[in-house]
C-alpha cells in the first residue's frame, strides 16, 4: 500500500500540474491547502521532490514551487519513487536496489520472485506510463 506520504506527494504534484506552464511559483501555503496536506509534512516532501529533480523552487515573498518538467513528462512512478524508492515488493525483483533474499534457496526456482516480477513489471508500467497531466485530465473528468 502506498504511504500517507506518497498520496501527499502525488495530491501535491497533481495539484501543481493543474497550475498553467510557465505561471508564477506555487506559494506552499496555497499548496497545503488546495491538496489537503498538513503543512508539517508537505515541506519535507517538497524538499524530497525539488532535490530529485522534478520540482523547482524559488525563495522569498514571492518564492513558490513549480514542476520542472511539464506535466506530461513526469510519471506517477516516477514521484512515488522518489518518496517511497523502488516500486518492487520483494528486494530479489527490485531493478534500483536488487538484494537476495536470505531465506530463498534458488532464485530462479522461486515461484515467489517469479509472481512478485509480474506484480513490479505490470505496476511500473501502469505508474510510469500514467503521467500528472494524465492524472489531472482523469481528475477533471471525475468532478
């Protein structure tokens, strides 16, 4: 299950993608707010997103966030890994942090690894290939 912190995360940069491209930065006030996220939090997560690269921020009165790429060239995947890190449930299909697992016998036998693949495969591929700006059109269209 996805944390609190990644939901926060994603309602935050789903928030920003709504913002026009190329428009002032996003006061973090205004984004707690208008993504329901606790103050408290939402700097740290913030923080986290600019230093991976997905978010830009500006400093002072009139400082803010805004995405660094446009929205349709950041994944879903992409924020939760920043938050969470690697999408795999088990270390022994992780593609970013492989470990064995210490209780497995053979690797290549295991109908766990086997299963838990498909599970990491076929969520990277719905959370990668659905990007913030798929997520706001879906957002709108549910409202």
């Amino acid at each position: 299950m996805l944390t609190q912190r990644s939901r926060y995360a994603l309602r935050s940069m789903i928030f920003l993608a709504t913002m026009p491209a190329g428009g002032p930065p996003i006061p973090m006030n205004r984004i707690a707010v208008e993504a329901n996220v606790p103050r408290k939090f939402l700097e740290l997560i913030l923080a986290d997103l600019r230093d991976a690269g997905l978010l830009h921020s500006q400093r002072g009165k009139m400082g803010g966030y805004v995405l660094s790429r446009p929205a349709h060239l950041i994944s879903l995947g992409e924020v939760i890994r920043v938050i969470e890190g690697p999408l795999a449930l088990v270390p022994c299909v992780s593609r970013t942090a492989y470990r064995p697992c210490k209780d497995c016998k053979s690797e290549a036998d295991c109908a766990i690894r086997q299963a838990m693949a498909r599970v990491r495969d076929e969520t990277a591929r719905i959370l990668d290939g659905t990007s913030l700006a798929d997520a706001t059109a879906e957002e709108m269209a549910a409202a």
